[in-house]
C-alpha cells in the first residue's frame, strides 16, 4: 500500500474511515440485548444505518479497484488471475481462521478443547468481500467499458430477482425458511457451517446472495473510475448526488414487490444501499473539495488506510478480552456492568462501550499511520 494518499481522492478515503468506524461501533455493543435500533440490523425486511455498513464495504473495494486495477490493464490474463486469486483466497482464509479463533473452547467445568474445524462457519463478512473482490475484478478485467459494466450490474440484479421469485418457496419466496439462498446453502453445506444466529441454519453471507453482493464492488468501481476522469469538483457532486437519489427512489419502489432486505441480499437493497453510498460520496466531496473544510478528516483517515486490516484487528482483540476472566467474568463484560451502567442508563452504556472499543482501534490505528506501517491483506 502506498504511505501516502492523494489529497484528490481524501474524499474516498474518508468514506472507506468513515465505513471501518462505524462497522466497529454496531459490530461490538457493550450488551447486545441493548442497542438503539440505528445500531441494530433490521429484523428481516427493512433498512437501518447498521444496514448500510456491509454494502459500503463492498463500495469502497470497488472504490479501490478502480486505481489498482490500472497498474494490471496490460498484464496477462494469466499474471492478472494469479493476482486476484492470491489475494482472494488470503481474506477468505483469514475469513475462516477468524470464525475459528480462538480455536479453543471452555466447557463448563473449567476444561479447554480444541473447537471442531469440520464445524466451521463457512462464510462471512471477510468472505464475501475476497469473493466479491474476486468474481467483480474478473468482470472489470473482462468488460472494460462503464456502459457494458452498468448493463451487465443491472442484468445480475434482475437476475437474481427471478432466482428469487422461481427457486423461493411459493407464496414465501423472500421469508427466512422459503428463500433460494438459503435452499441452496442447505443442499451444498452442512447446516453446521452456516450462520446459527437466526434460530435456524441460514447464512446472510451464503453462497448465492454473494451474487447480488457483486453489483456494489461494480458500481464503486465505476465511481472511482468517474471520478478519476471527471474530478472532485461540483459538476461530480451533483451527478452523483443525482444518480444516487435515483437509485434510492427506484429501490423504494422496487421495495414494494422485493422487499429490501439485507440478509438475503436482495437487488432493491442493492439499488437502495449505493443509492446512498453515492449520495454520500457527493456529500463529502462537496464538503472536502469543494467547500475545502478537511480539518476534520484525519481521524476517518487512520482508518481508512488500514481498512481491512484494523476490523480484522478489533476482531482478535475483543476475543482475546473475553478470555481473560476475573471471578468467572470477562474482561469486557466487567467493565461494562462496573464501569459503565453504574452511571448510564443501559443503552447508552452499550453504546459508550462500542464508542470506546472504536476509540482504542484509533489509537492502534493512528500508531500505525505515524509510523507509515500500511498493512496490505
């Protein structure tokens, strides 16, 4: 990774700081049993802020794409797949270890074993994006051209729309129990290597909503390539204000025949996530490029140039916190009960604990940056 990064895109950086952030914030709540619901996904159908941190995730490796990928145009396809597949299968693998660790488990009376890898959740967050980053750079590399790129997002979409309608359940297409992705997970995997926290066997990251998950490491593709050409100036604010508007009224409308709805990945909520994504990316050029008020940056900035790296760090340390114990609880738990609800109502405790916790990745994160240490997975 480059040690510095250009002020003309600081914009972009910002939102990728700004995504790390906040996935950290609703990712480790002092209490789980209470959060505002803006730091809580929506229970099935619907939108909520936490909703929007995966796909913009997904946005800004698109983002990134468009000025790595430059440095490959010319290479061979051969040279180029080595590449993308390396990398690919270095976050899936990470992916998988993080779902693993601390590879140890605590029985009851106290006796330590080693967890069962055969039991091993699948997929994840950090799966999806090495997919998603594989299978959308092999299409950029393929159909260079923006038109072709943006029929070939739309055409996916749709797509996995009618995958939807015709493999879903009857009458249920879209429920947790009558949904394609969920069917096709069932038949290619174990139901212990799936995602258990819906009351059933049923992975959010699975295998076939990954599909739809392309289409917003495209579409941030696109808009860094458009902003390389057009610049960080007005004309790019509202262009990008303007499609972005677009794409949420076509979701919400869409919403009505498909719902929007995260853990299945639907098309509408794809439309309906880069809607905003593109409109906050014209928020902050606006506020960055062309009002020039920077002064506050900095801060997303520390995350934004170890993204990966610092969510798989805030991840090991929080399990590494719970192992220490104290009189038979946690670290973390301790400190939240005694440190925190003694004087804050419950959801506010939950929610300065998370606060905390991100402030602590900044400190680590700012450490790194002074010491021009960019970590590149």
């Amino acid at each position: 990774m480059k040690k510095t990064i250009s002020q003309r895109y600081l914009s972009l950086d910002v939102l990728r700081g700004l995504t790390v952030a906040l996935m950290i914030v609703v990712n480790t709540p002092g209490d789980w049993g209470n959060i505002y619901t803006p730091f809580k996904h929506a229970e099935w159908h619907g939108f909520t802020l936490t909703d929007l941190v995966f796909p913009t995730f997904l946005f800004v490796v698109g983002n990134a794409l468009s000025f790595s990928l430059k440095k490959l145009e010319d290479v061979s396809f051969g040279d180029f797949f080595k590449k993308i597949a390396k990398r690919a299968l270095i976050i899936f693998i990470i992916g998988l270890l993080l779902n693993l660790f601390p590879f140890i488990v605590f029985g009851e009376d106290g006796s330590v074993s080693l967890k069962n890898f055969l039991e091993v959740r699948i997929f994840g967050v950090l799966q999806r994006i090495a997919l998603c980053y594989f299978f959308g750079s092999l299409i950029i590399y393929f159909f260079r051209k923006t038109t072709t790129i943006a029929v070939i997002s739309a055409a996916m979409s749709l797509a996995y729309w009618g995958i939807l309608c015709y493999f879903g359940q009857p009458g249920n297409p879209y429920g947790l129990e009558g949904n394609a992705s969920k069917a096709l997970d069932d038949f290619l995997f174990n139901s212990k290597n799936l995602y258990q926290g819906f009351g059933v066997a049923f992975d959010p990251e699975g295998l076939l909503s990954t599909f739809p998950a392309i289409v917003n490491v495209l579409i941030g593709y696109l808009t860094g390539r458009y902003l390389q050409k057009q610049g960080n100036n007005t004309t790019a604010v509202y262009r990008l204000m303007g499609v972005g508007i677009t794409f949420l009224v076509i979701g919400l409308v869409w919403n009505y025949s498909l719902p929007i709805n995260k853990p299945i990945w639907t098309s509408s909520y794809v439309l309906f996530s880069l809607g905003w994504d593109l409109v906050i990316t014209g928020l902050l050029i606006a506020l960055i490029d062309v009002f020039n008020f920077k002064k506050w940056t900095y801060f997303f900035e520390v995350f934004g140039k170890n993204a990966l790296f610092i969510y798989i760090l805030a991840w090991v340390i929080m399990k590494l916190l719970y192992l220490i114990k104290i009189d038979g609880s946690s670290l973390p738990s301790l400190f939240y009960k005694n440190g925190l609800t003694s004087w804050l109502a419950d959801k506010n405790a939950s929610l300065v604990f998370a606060v905390l916790y991100m402030l602590l990745l900044w400190v680590i994160g700012l450490i790194l940056d002074k010491k021009k240490i960019y970590v590149k997975v």
